[in-house]
C-alpha cells in the first residue's frame, strides 16, 4: 500500500480524547482508514463529596472539574438520580448543584435490575433532547448504583452518537465494578446485558461516605464482587476480606473503629485498583479469556431467571428476586466446588473460600441451581458470548485463575449436589 496521506488530530476539551488518522491507497485500488483513540478516564475518590466546594480549574489545568466544568463553557446538565438516593440526599445533591452554579433538570429515576431497559434508555434520550445539551461540553451527571450507570451510560453513548458523562456512585457494585470499566447495557429479551456498547465514564468519583446509608444487602451484594478479586486475582484482598469482611459490613465502610476504617480503605483500594488492573489493557474485551469473568457464568441467567419468577402473576408461583451479587456468588461457589474436584484448590482453600462468603452473608444455595435447564442454558449462553469456547474461570489455588473449556454437564451436576450439603443462607 502506498501511503496518501497521514496526520493527527489533538482534541483539547475537557473530555480530552486524542485521534491518530491515516488514509492509504489499498492495493486493490480502493482505500484504507487507519483511526486510533486514547481512551482516558479517571476514578477518584473523594470523601463527602458534596460538602466540598470546588473551584473550576484554570485553563491549561488537566484536572478534571467534578461536575465537568470549564471557564467559558455552559454550566448546563442533564442530572439522573436514583430515587431511594434521591429521598435520602437529595437536598445535598441540590445545593451541591446549585453552589457550583450549575443549570440543572433532574431526571429522577428507580434503581433495580428492572429499569435496566431499553424503555429507560430512550427515556433517558428523550430528556436529553427536552433539556437540550450540547454535544461536548455538557456532560451527563449520574448519581447512582450500578444499573443507573449503564442505562445512563447507554443513553450517553448513543445520544448524537457519543456524549461525555461523570458519575457519582452510590453503592458498593458501583464503586468497585460497574462504573470502573468502559461497559455499559441494557437487558433485553430476557437476557442480562444483551444490548451494550463501551463508553467509560470521563469521571467516577467514589465516596465511601454514600454506602452509610446502604442497607446490609446491597453491601453484600457489593462484597460479592469484591470477594471475586480476592479468590482469582489478589490473595492478600481475600485474606483481608477473611479476617476483616464481616467488620467493614458490620460498619458498612464507616470506619467507626480504627480497625475498621484501616480495613474499610484498604479493600476499596485494592478492590478498585485490581478491577483496573484486570481491565484497562482489555477494555474492548478482545482477550476473552477474563479473570473478571469468575462468577460470571451461569449468574446471568440465574439472575435474570429469578427476577422473572419474582414477576409471576400466580402467587404461588413467585419467589425472592436475587441482586447481581448474590447471583455472582452462587456461581462463584459452584465454580469453587468443581475446581476443587479437579484439583485445582486444595479442600481447605475451598472451605475457607465458602466460610467467607457466608460471613458476607451471601448466598451458597438457591433453588434455581437445581434447574438443569437454568444451568445448561446459562453456559451455553456464555460460550456464545466467548466466541465458541467455554473459558469458565476457575480458581487456582486463592489469588490465581485458570480457564476450563471442557465442563461437562454431569461435572456442573456432581458440583450443584456438593453446593446443596454446604447450608448457609438461600434467599428463594
């Protein structure tokens, strides 16, 4: 190929992405675009975010603004919030706005597996549109957990084709997974995170200071994910999690001891750099073989399966919905119990691993695992998802991880009847 024409791009706003462009002349006559995006975002903890007052930086500061500003750029913004966040800090979150000098419509929004939808997303679009942003420099604010982290995320990357967003996360899930990385989705026909694409965040601030008013599932839910770096990616997470978890729940990241607030810091730390760590030379996912994808195999359809019997109309048919993190850990024991049977970590590690989970009371038993169906479904969902292969994550030894492509269907079946004989809390 013969080269026509090469040049860069430098685009210096807030958002701060950078293009690398070159057009050349294929050898079948026809031409070759070559692009190349920086991707650039930041996660920053912050402690009591919204009693601070921040001042907009200097032109050539390459400090982010908390809410996206700039001198001489509109303070306008689209806010979503989550409407349990919403009753609790609301006044805050609007004086906060309000002494930034932000012009701001609130989008307020429920939480929950159930609003991950496209409906929402298109809601979210059709605000957007009403309030009226401008395409760069007025970025989507979202004040929320997981779910509103991708709906909103969604409706950012698609709304003209691409507009910047900061969140403020607001529970456990949020902080530790599901703001930290490029993904965001939707559910859709009937499946967990059918519709996606990968657009991060510019800015995440993460304050520890919003999970005080978390109730103890949901910080459960969050530990879950936690508890997945610590078996597959970070033993010493694990052993703090082992000798301190209950603690940090107990005083739901407060630090009301010292102990306590060490411990509190440290496995955000860790749980926030190690997710990081996992992602950020694969944000496009092009490796599939993740370590993050531990506890992630046959959750999505548990989970999705449990929310829509929690919909049945016949009474007796109903039961508990499961959160994301409680299907995760499910599916994490499951895994545990089969690389125990491979050999892969010893019978204590397995016994360690299953008697830390129920110190984060979560969930070693549901119903659902003794659906075939469920199990077989969701494994074979998740070899499509990895192009044709398996790749199910399994532990080695507590901090290490391997990938199984030959699971059997009876292997899942003798692993599912050593899980019933464990006890421990079951939600259904």
């Amino acid at each position: 190929m013969r080269t026509a024409r090469a040049r860069k791009r430098h685009r210096t706003n807030w958002c701060r992405e950078v293009h690398a462009v070159a057009l050349t002349l294929a050898s079948s006559g026809g031409w070759s675009v070559a692009a190349e995006q920086v991707v650039e975002y930041e996660v920053r903890p912050i402690e009591n975010v919204l009693d601070q007052t921040f001042e907009i930086p200097d032109d050539g500061d390459p400090t982010l603004d908390v809410l996206g500003r700039a001198r001489k750029q509109s303070p306008r913004r689209l806010v979503v919030i989550d409407r349990e966040v919403e009753q609790i800090y609301g006044d805050k979150i609007y004086d906060f706005l309000n002494r930034h000098g932000v012009e701001y419509r609130p989008l307020v929004l429920p939480g929950g597996e159930a609003t991950k939808t496209m409906r929402t997303v298109f809601r979210i679009c059709r605000e957007l549109d009403s309030f009226g942003v401008a395409r760069r420099s007025e970025p989507l604010i979202v004040f929320g957990g997981g779910v509103l982290n991708d709906v909103g995320g969604m409706a950012a990357s698609i709304y003209r084709r691409g507009i910047e967003r900061i969140v403020y996360g607001t529970t456990l899930v949020a902080l530790v997974d599901a703001s930290v990385g490029a993904k965001v989705a939707s559910d859709y026909n009937g499946y967990k995170n059918r519709l996606g694409t990968y657009r991060p965040a510019r800015l995440i601030i993460a304050d520890r200071r919003f999970l005080g008013t978390q109730d103890r599932r949901r910080l459960a839910d969050g530990l879950s994910e936690i508890l997945k770096l610590g078996i597959v990616c970070d033993s010493r997470l694990f052993e703090l999690l082992e000798k301190r978890g209950a603690t940090v729940l107990n005083e739901k990241f407060q630090g009301e001891t010292e102990p306590g607030d060490k411990t509190a810091v440290a496995i955000l730390e860790a749980a926030m750099a190690g997710m990081l760590s996992e992602l950020h030379e694969n944000l496009w996912e092009d490796q599939l073989a993740r370590a993050t994808y531990f506890g992630h195999t046959w959750s999505p359809k548990i989970e999705m399966r449990a929310l829509e019997l929690s919909r049945a109309r016949l009474p007796w048919r109903r039961r508990a919905w499961l959160m994301h993190g409680e299907a995760v850990a499910l599916d994490m024991v499951l895994s545990v119990l089969m690389a125990c049977r491979r050999g892969l970590v010893t019978g204590e590690e397995c016994e360690r691993i299953v008697a830390v989970a129920k110190s984060l009371e979560l969930p070693t038993w549901d119903p659902l695992l003794d659906d075939s169906d469920t199990l077989a479904a969701g494994l074979e969902d998740s070899i499509r998802h990895r192009d044709g292969k398996q790749l199910v994550p399994l532990p080695r030894g507590i901090g290490g991880v391997t990938f199984a492509n030959d699971i059997s269907h009876d292997e899942i079946a003798e692993a599912v009847e050593q899980m019933r004989s464990l006890g421990g809390q079951c939600l259904a």
